[in-house]
C-alpha cells in the first residue's frame, strides 16, 4: 500500500479546494475546457460520487443517523473507492485528472465535527498526491451571499446541523462554514496549496490556475492525444 | 476507567462506561458463533444483561457491505474502511450504549480480525492500526487459536468453502482448497502477532466444544469478579507431554505470548 507522495504515475492531478460559493467548480470547469482544448486527455472525478458506497451514504443523511466517526469514514470509504477504481487506473494510463474537492475537504469537516486532526490525516494517507492543489480563497460573507441568492436552502449535514451550533439553518452554515475556512487556513502552509484570490474577476483566476498547470505539464508533453 | 487506543471520538464519554467488554476472536470456522450461543444464557442465569454483537451487523453500513461482497468488486482499502465504518457504527450505537447501561457485552471478533484480515491483503500495518486508534480497549480478547490442518475438517464438513474465507480475492488462480490454505495460514500468522501486541488469552479451540466453553467460562468469571488476569484456565499447547506439564502451569508456545498450560485432568 503506498502512501501520500509516493507515488509515481505518468498521469497528473490537479484538484481544486474551497468553501462552498468560492467559485472553485467554475474554475475546474473551465479548465478542464481548456486542457481538452489543449489536447490532454483529461477526466473529472466528482466528489461522492462512487456508486459502491453511495447508497449507504445517502440512507446515513437521510435518516440522521451518521456521527463524526461514521460520518468520516463513510466518506473514507466513498474517497477509497473512488482512488483505487478511478483516480488511480487514470493516473496509470497517463490521464490529466482533475477532482472538484479531494481529501482536505474531509480534514476540514471532519476537524469541525471534532475528529482528531492527526487521525483524519493518517486515514487518508492512501490518497495519492495532487500535482497541484487549488485554494480558491473567499471571506465567509461574499461566499455566503453567492450561495444564499442561489438556493431556497440548505442540507442538514452540509449546514452542520448536527453540531448543535445553532437552531436556524442559516445560521448554523455561517458558523460551520466559518470553521472550515480557519481549517482550509491551517491546511495552505501545511500542504503547500496554491492559494487564489476567489474574490478576483473570474477570468482573472483562470487566468492564473492555466499558468500554473501549464507549467506543471510542461514535463508532460507525451499526455497529449493526437489531434 | 475504560481507554481507547489513542483517539477519543467526539462526545464519547468514557468515564461512566461500567460495563464488560468481552472479545471472542478467533478464525472463520473456529467456533466463535457456538461458544457465544452457550456464553449468553450462561450469563444471564446469573443475572447478568447480555448484549452479543458481531461483524457486519449494523445498520448503517451492514447491507452495503453485504451487497458489495456479493459483487466481489471492492478494493482492498476501500473494503478495510468499509468495515471500520461499520465498526465505528456498531461501537457508537450498540456497544457504548450497552456499557453505559452496565451490560456485559459480547462481541464475535472485534478489531483484531479486521486488522488481520487488511494485512493479510496487503495493507499497511501501521495505516490499519491507525484507522482503529478510537477503539476501546476491550475487558479481555479469548482469541480460539486453532492450527489449520485442525481447521480444514471442520470448514469442509460444516458450511464449505467461503469466496472470502478462502482469500480467493487474493488468489484467483487457485481451486478453492489451496486457496483457503494459503490465505487461512497467513491469517493465523497476523493473529499471532496481534495476539502478542494486544495481549490475547489464548484458548486452545481444537479440542472439544464443551472443553473451550469450559475454559472460556473459567476466564470470564475471573473478568467478571473484577480479579487480575492469572492462569485461572487451561490450555494445552500442541507438543506438550505429561512432564512438562506437571513441572509447570505456564508454557511459553511461540509467538503467542503467555498461554496457560492445561491442568485440568489434574
């Protein structure tokens, strides 16, 4: 069983990281855009989204009946799934992976519902390490504005809900989001991940995400399909 | 007061956990199953509330496990934390609840078989150790040690050879026979060395149901009386004669750390 970082794939991966409403799926979209444009045989992998695991994770929301531990390692088990039947294979074949959320999403959550932060991170020492890892940087209020406008309201565990922060849904995703974003904080110097200004115009972070990867696969031209 | 390997879950209580915890571990087709059926109503005729539980039971990710096995199609890690996802369930909603209200509670293989089970196929021992730091450290482990060849007998004439039981996953090339060999061997090795690690009372499960049952009684009433763990009951090691035995109640057996030498014709 290898181990975060030791991995060798000919493939690369880039994921993206954030609060909800940092704009991070729009950026991973257009990447993913250009990188087709470009000639890389590239593939999203979506969060949760293994078909193996998901119907015990949806009856877990829906009935209410996950903990922190459960609730960690049923997510564990969705992100293992998903790395040995997807992410890996991908890797190995030389593709340009990009994944909209990756294991810091579940350091984050896992940390505010009070799981231990060495534990969580040991758990997920399975996962392979991102080419590069997008931090898409938003203070708690714009982000809660763009969802807000957005959305007639929001999901039990996505609110953190079941932390008891506060008894009105709205409020309780302030106070949970606001939590994670200090753990997204903590998490930048720790795994060195490329920080962007999300408040910036969107073409702006495209921008600077595309010079990023585009040096990052520099080394990799053999990626490319043929035209 | 009641401990975990190292990590505390959130909200978990540990001080008013007055319960027993007691683990029976031990190989596929050892006996763990029969000796609970006979442990239980022993138990309760002394007026003590019996919670039994075991793998694979629980409500959260019990049927997705099942369905997932029947479909041979997870991965190995992912297989791994499936199980500690149903542990972690099964710990949270059974066990503690039950210690809590001061049952004694029972359970068919706990950790251990699951570590044994991942390391066998692959997975990094010290990852697996890891995954299961939250548990709690049980009252006392009887594990059902059994050699293989004592094992195959009673797998053949009872329930057959079992895809998971036999490791097929890992030997696909094989007929079920050597397959369940190999795997079985490589299991009770793992056992051995978790046994010395977590300090697990060995019980010798090749000879006769009533005898281990008898041993395991023996050393639950000494848990149970709250005395310190002493050679109260008996095993016998393989390749021990009348002599041996006479100058000593204690025989080291390798890699199993301290078994109690058998005395009870004596």
């Amino acid at each position: 069983m290898k181990r975060y970082g030791e991995h060798r794939f000919p493939g690369k991966l880039f994921i993206v990281e954030g609060i909800d409403g940092s704009g991070k799926s729009t950026q991973l979209m257009l990447l993913h855009q250009w990188l087709q444009a470009e000639g890389y045989g590239t593939v999203f992998s979506e969060w949760n989204s293994s078909p193996l695991v998901k119907e015990t994770t949806k009856r877990g929301k829906k009935k209410q009946m996950l903990t922190p531990a459960t609730f960690s390692l049923i997510h564990a088990t969705d992100f293992a799934d998903r790395m040995e039947h997807n992410i890996i294979p991908l890797l190995k074949a030389g593709a340009v992976v990009l994944c909209d959320r990756y294991i810091y999403t579940a350091f984050a959550r896992d940390v505010v519902r009070g799981m231990d932060p060495k534990w969580v991170r040991e758990l997920y020492s399975f996962a392979v390490k991102p080419t590069g890892a997008f931090y898409f940087r938003v203070p708690l209020d714009v982000a809660m504005k763009r969802i807000l406008d957005g959305r007639t309201g929001v999901k039990f565990y996505e609110a953190g809900m079941d932390l008891g922060l506060s008894e009105d849904e709205e409020e309780s995703f302030k106070l949970f989001q606001g939590r994670i974003l200090e753990e997204y904080e903590k998490m930048v110097p720790e795994f060195d991940l490329i920080a962007v200004d999300a408040t910036l115009p969107i073409e702006e972070q495209q921008s600077q995400m595309r010079q990023t990867v585009r040096a990052k696969l520099a080394q990799a031209k053999r990626l490319r399909v043929a035209p | 007061m009641r401990e975990t390997y190292g990590v505390v879950l959130p909200g978990m209580n540990l001080a008013d956990l007055t319960g027993k915890l007691i683990v029976i571990e031990g190989t596929d087709g050892v006996g763990r199953s029969t000796q609970i059926r006979l442990l239980k109503p022993w138990l309760e005729q002394q007026g003590r509330a019996v919670l039994e539980t075991g793998m694979t039971r629980s409500s959260l990710a019990g049927k997705g496990i099942k369905q997932a096995k029947e479909g041979h199609t997870l991965g190995r890690v992912t297989l791994s934390l499936f199980y500690a996802t149903d542990f972690a369930d099964r710990l949270e909603n059974e066990i503690v609840p039950a210690l809590r209200a001061g049952f004694v509670v029972l359970t068919d293989r706990y950790i251990y078989s699951l570590m044994a089970r991942a390391m066998v196929r692959g997975i990094d021992p010290v990852w697996i150790r890891n995954v299961y730091r939250f548990a709690l450290k049980p009252d006392a482990v009887f594990y059902l040690r059994i050699g293989v060849d004592d094992l195959i007998p009673r797998v053949v004439f009872s329930t057959g050879f079992d895809y998971w039981e036999s490791g097929m996953d890992l030997h696909p090339s094989e007929d079920m026979y050597e397959s369940f060999l190999k795997y079985q061997t490589s299991l009770l090795q793992q056992f051995d060395v978790l046994g010395e690690e977590y300090g697990f009372e060995i019980v010798d499960a090749s000879v006769d149901v009533r005898t281990v049952f008898e041993r395991l009684r023996a050393g639950i009433a000494r848990v149970l009386s709250g005395e310190p763990r002493e050679p109260l009951f008996a095993v016998r090691g393989p390749k021990e004669t009348a002599e041996s035995r006479q100058e000593s109640n204690v025989v080291e057996l390798p890699s199993s750390g301290k078994v109690v030498a058998a005395g009870t014709e004596s």
